[in-house]
C-alpha cells in the first residue's frame, strides 16, 4: 500500500512538474516571439526614416522594468558614411542635459545643501545683478519660471560668428545687461540660462566639479554612464553632427563648453536605463522624483505642464514625462511612462531635418505600447461647445517662440475649430476634438492642444503636447 501511494504521490508530481514546466515554455516562447515581432517593426520604422537620406544617423533604445527591449542603430556617424551606427555610439543628449542636471539638484537638496527656496542671491553671491537674484528662486530657475532671459538669444550667435567659447563673464556681462522678462513665478519662458546658472550653483556649492558630481549623484549609484562633451568629444564612439542644408549633410562642432542646459553624452541604451533608476528612488527618493515630475503652478494657479527639469504629458492614453531636446530640430527624445515601467530613447544625429526624434520617438512609443497611429476622423468627438474655445491667444515671445498670434476660429458651414495665425490668410489646421478640452490636428496626428480653464469654467489658455510631451509655452486667451 505504501509503495503504491509512493508511485501514486511520484506520477502526480511527475505530471504537475511536466504542466508547469510546459506553462513556462509557453510563456517563454510567446514572451521571445512578442520580442521579435517587437525588433521587427522596430527595425522597420528606423530603416524607413534613415532611406528618407535626411538624416545621417539614427540611434533607438527601449527599455521595461530594466529588461532592454530592443537597441539598434541605421546609418552613418562620420561624413564619409563608413563608420554605421552602433549600439556603442556615444550621442549628445542635448536639453534632456536639463532633467539630469536637476536631478543632481534634487540630490543636494536631499543632502541639506541647498534649498528649491534659496534665491539666487543667496546661492550665486557673485551674480551681477544683485535686485534680480535677491527674487529668483532656485525653484524658478529649474521650472523655466524665473524671468531671466535667455543667453542663447545673444551669446549662441556671438559663438557661432567668432568660435570662441564663452567664459562665465561673458554670461555675467549679459545677464547684467538685461531686464527681467517677468516677474519670478508669474509665468513661464523656455530659458537655458536657469539651467547653466544651476550648473554654477552645483559647483558652487559643492566646491566640485559638475561633472564629478554627476559621477557621484548619477553614474555610480545608477551604474551609467553619462558624461560632458567635453570628456567625450575625442572619442572614437562620439558621433559626429551634421545639419542638412540644401539637401546636403553639413557636418557641425559639437559645443564642449556647455554644461547644465545641455552639454551631456551617452548612448541610448543608458540614457533608456536612466528613467526608472531615477523613478525608483536609486538615484534619488521617490518623493523628490514625484516633485520634479509635477507640473509647476503660476502664480495665478495656472500649471505649466512643465515641472523641474520635466517635460509631462498624455500619450494617446498614457501618462508620459521625458525631456526632448536639439536646436531646429529635435536631435534626442527620452519619454518614460511610469505606469508601464517603459521608456524610449531616441538620438539623431542631424539637425535641421524633418526625420527629427520627436517623430521617430512618437512611432517607436506606439509600437513599444502595443499601439496604433490614431485616426482622428474615427476616435473625435462631436459634441461640444465651439465658441467655449474661439478667440485670440498670446504665447510669450522667445528665442523659440515669435509674437504672433494665434486665432482659434470656427466657420458656420464647418462643426470643426480650426487654429491658425491670426496674419495666415488660410482657412487654418482643422483641429478634432478628442475630449476633456483637448485637441488633435491634421499632419501630425500624435500631437495635442489642451485648453485651460479658470475656476468658473472659462477658457483662459491652452498648452501644446509634442507627441505626448509640453512642447513650452502657454498661450493665454486675449480679453
């Protein structure tokens, strides 16, 4: 009896080891056959846009819940177009330089060496305009909301006609000469120069250098490895930039003096490793990455969509944060979507093209998601109020971002708003309405418009998403 119950207890645990052994095998099958399918259509959108001859290289990361999803690379980092892009290619990361940076902040703040309250005043002695810095918080300085103009309107073109690199005086001299846009807090501006001034405060107060900091904030903790131009700019792996100019690829310096508003490097992978590592709390706590992921609020109550040193967003249903970044055209992509642990890097290494990241990034992101590209045609809705939103709005004007105006309108013949400005003598992009006061358009499907409302209802702005990211600047309803 005992010999039967033992053979009888060995074939049960015989048959449950062979199941759940063939569960396994099963899952593990379809876990690599969703990978391929994933690497296949991967493949294919970076094939499609390197064939378009407007960009010379491109460079493609994801990453879920530390698992490298996929990495690959399609043309060329050299002008001769013999070295191919390779996962080991080493890219400048452009203003995503931004969101580390103020991570490394979010650390000495950590550390009690600072404070987000702390006036510039009190945090760069030496600032040469003493009335200003006595109001500018750190806090404005990394949320693009203290005033302070933006250096690259001047000192980028001073460089670009004479080559030298500009010194802190340089920076000093101008900040010294110009006024306030507004007051801190009062409103937002895409500025650089909040985030080179952060950069002087980390060595300031930490008596390092910047980019010592970052290897001990950052790189060693997290195990990347991130580093300036400046460290890179000779190494065989660093790819070379261009600018397409006539349909010629123009090769370009890379800038080896920038720190702080955009002077990193590092491949796609590890810049697709970073999100989680800084959402975790492995780099900083959670607490503090929950901060610089909420968007800041004006001083009238209105939020910014920008928070300290993040980007956030939706994406077709998903909740994104990231930071892009480039000149005339985006040259590097990081988006995150904390809800699904995934993130999506994207370098190109060309400018002035429109095989930009911020594209690419926006199909790569679909097909990481399990997604498709919207018809807008289909998914709009039909039932609002269209005068809620016609009338003139005023975005501030910038370095990236002109005066003119922007006029929603609506045709009695047509149940669509249409955006335009208010010089185009067109009928304007047709907007459909996709819900909850946002907006999609024609051309570039994945992009948003979201209306803004006061406490009573009306509509006071609206803001624009970049394939799921603020893109900066907030258009306020004229009176």
């Amino acid at each position: 009896m005992k010999r039967v119950l033992h053979f009888f207890i060995l074939g049960f645990l015989f048959l449950f080891l062979f199941f759940s052994c063939n569960q396994n095998s099963k899952k593990s099958n379809a876990s690599i056959e969703l990978n391929e399918t994933l690497v296949k259509k991967l493949d294919s959108i970076g094939q499609k846009y390197i064939k378009e001859n407007k960009t010379m290289g491109i460079s493609i990361a994801v990453v879920k819940k530390g698992e490298v999803l996929y990495n690959g690379g399609f043309g060329f980092i050299d002008s001769l177009r013999t070295i191919p892009v390779t996962n080991d290619n080493i890219f400048a990361i452009a203003s995503i330089s931004k969101l580390v940076g103020v991570t490394m902040t979010m650390k000495l703040v950590e550390e009690n060496k600072i404070s987000l309250d702390n006036t510039l005043f009190e945090l760069l002695p030496d600032f040469p305009n003493k009335e200003q810095a006595k109001k500018i918080k750190l806090k404005h300085l990394i949320s693009n909301t203290s005033g302070i103009k933006d250096y690259a309107i001047v000192i980028d073109s001073v460089y670009l006609k004479t080559g030298i690199n500009p010194t802190k005086e340089d920076y000093y001299k101008f900040f010294a000469e110009h006024t306030l846009d507004f007051e801190p807090g009062s409103n937002f501006n895409y500025s650089n120069s909040g985030f080179l001034l952060m950069a002087m405060i980390i060595e300031e107060v930490t008596g390092k250098k910047f980019e010592d900091e970052l290897d001990r904030i950052i790189n060693k903790p997290a195990n990347l490895n991130l580093k300036l131009i400046s460290e890179n700019i000779h190494n065989p792996f660093t790819s070379s930039y261009f600018e397409l100019k006539d349909s010629l690829m123009m090769q370009e310096p890379l800038w080896t003096w920038i720190k702080g508003d955009g002077g990193l490097t590092t491949t796609s992978v590890d810049l697709a490793s970073f999100p989680s590592k800084w959402a975790n709390g492995q780099i900083i706590s959670k607490e503090s990455f929950e901060l610089m992921k909420t968007p800041f609020i004006l001083n009238d109550g209105l939020y910014s969509g920008y928070g300290l040193g993040v980007r956030t967003g939706n994406f077709e249903g998903e909740y994104v944060i990231g930071h892009t970044g480039g000149h005339k055209s985006s040259w590097a992509v990081m988006k995150y979507f904390p809800s699904e642990e995934l993130s999506v890097v994207v370098f190109v290494n060309t400018d002035n093209t429109p095989t930009d990241a911020l594209t690419i990034a926006g199909f790569i992101s679909l097909a990481a998601l399990g997604k498709e590209a919207p018809v807008l045609q289909d998914i709009e809705k039909m039932d609002y109020n269209l005068d809620k939103y016609t009338g003139v709005y005023q975005s501030f004007e910038n370095y990236y971002n002109s005066n003119d105006s922007i006029s929603i309108i609506k045709y009695d013949e047509d149940p669509h708003l249409y955006r335009k400005s208010v010089t185009d003598t067109s009928r304007g992009r047709k907007l459909y309405y996709m819900g909850n006061n946002s907006f999609a358009y024609d051309g570039y499907v994945m992009d948003r418009i979201v209306f803004d409302s006061d406490n009573k209802g009306q509509i006071v702005a609206y803001k624009e998403y970049w394939n799921g990211l603020f893109k900066g600047g907030i258009y306020r309803k004229k009176k």
